[in-house]
C-alpha cells in the first residue's frame, strides 16, 4: 500500500503555502456562500477547507525522509 502512495504523494507540494492557501479561499467561498445563500457554495467552501486541511499532514507526513537514525561510530580514542 505504501508503495502506491509514495509517487502519488510526490506530487503534492512540499511547502504548506499551497494548502494554506486552499483553506483561506475555502473560507472566502463558504462565506460569499453564505452571504449569497447558496447552500452549494457553502458546502465548496466546506470541501476545500477539508481538502487543504487533510492534504497538508498527508504531504508533510509522506514526504519526509523516514531513513534509519544516524548510530555514533567509534573515534578509536580512549575519551578521557
């Protein structure tokens, strides 16, 4: 399964100014939806906000490095 995800999620952006983005229009939306009363507007607004909001985790948590952690190799010196 995580074989299928890690090319997909490499094509997410690395940054979260994207995703930031998304939300911020996703509350202009909902709320000229809301203004405007149209109940489909509102819910655009919803869904962009939910796809900004669940994309972004899923792009900082894929995309990292998860390598083994680095182990401290020996100097050869007695350390005192």
């Amino acid at each position: 399964m995580s074989d299928l995800l890690l090319p997909l999620a490499a094509l997410l952006p690395h940054t979260p100014t994207p995703y930031l983005v998304l939300i911020i229009a996703g509350f202009a939306v909902g709320i000229l939806g809301h203004l405007a009363g149209a109940r489909w507007l509102v819910a655009a607004g919803v869904v962009l906000i939910a796809l900004g909001a669940l994309l972004l985790p899923i792009a900082a948590g894929v995309t990292t490095h998860r390598g083994q952690a680095p182990t401290e190799e020996p100097r050869g010196d007695s350390g005192g």
